[in-house]
C-alpha cells in the first residue's frame, strides 16, 4: 500500500487512484495510478531514485557514469547525502573533477549556491564569459561615489 495513503477512508470512483484527492486512472491490474505509484517508489528508494536520475541527466549531458548504485548507495551513507536533502532541499552533487564525470571519489555535497557559484568561476577562469574592462567597472561601482578626496571635517558651505 502506498504511504501517503495509508490513513485515508473514503469512496473511489471506480478505475480511479485510490489515493486521496488524485484524479488519475487505475494502471492495468493496480490500485494507484501510474504517477503515484512512481512517487511511491521515490519516497520508499531515494538512492536509486537520485542515482537513475543522476544518469539520465548526465546521459543528455554526455558526461560518464562510473559510479555504481550500489557505491553510490555508500557514498550517500558515509555523506549522510539523503538526510541533508530532506532536511534541507538545496544540497546538490557536484563533481570534484568536471573532467573525471560521475565517478567514486570524485563526488563531492555542494549547496546550490556553492554549486552555481562554482560553476560562474569556472566558466569565468575559462572564458565563458565575457568580462568588463577593469576600467569601466571602476566607472560603474563608482558613478554615483561621493568625493573621498576631500578633507574630512571641512565644510564646503
């Protein structure tokens, strides 16, 4: 039975999900549909979820997947990876090494600000990015700059 219906008392249309307040069809031979059959096996299998996830991001990506369910497993173990995402939501997988791809120590737990953070820099040091002249940044932080120059204490007035 699904967790997030366990509690739940109440008709379902026939064909319907049998979990409360969702609309979809029955799969074939079911209770549930399709969707929350899959939210299920998220919530019941965070690693295998991440990790089948990591794959196909990394697949559209063409970045290299060494690492293996049951390392990975491990890894978020030994990193306590799957707590700290239900707790806070914003830790993301980095790659050490963007070179290495996903492989077993080359993992590393970012926020997502550390992460994006990471990834500006990078791209900055590589050129990615185009950057301003040292002079015309001068000129935009300090436009609107009060004269420094001026002795403190004299009042021009």
């Amino acid at each position: 039975m699904l967790l997030f219906c366990e509690n739940w008392v109440g008709k379902v249309k026939k064909g319907g999900c049998a979990t409360p307040h969702c609309r979809g069809k029955q799969a074939k031979k079911r209770k549930h549909c399709q969707k929350c059959r899959i939210r299920d096996w998220r919530l019941h299998h965070p690693e295998a979820a991440i990790y089948q996830h990591i794959k196909s991001s990394a697949k559209k990506r063409n970045i290299k997947v060494t690492i293996t369910l049951a390392q990975f497993k491990l890894w978020c173990d030994e990193t306590g990876y799957i707590l700290l995402k239900q707790l806070h939501k914003d830790v993301t997988i980095d790659r050490v090494n963007s070179k290495l791809g996903y492989a077993h120590g080359n993992l590393q737990i970012l926020t997502g600000w550390e992460n994006s953070y990471k990834s500006d820099y990078v791209n900055s040091k590589l050129g990615r990015y185009k950057e301003l002249p040292e002079e015309e940044l001068d000129e935009e932080i300090y436009e609107d700059e009060p004269n420094t120059d001026a002795p403190i204490g004299d009042n021009p007035f």
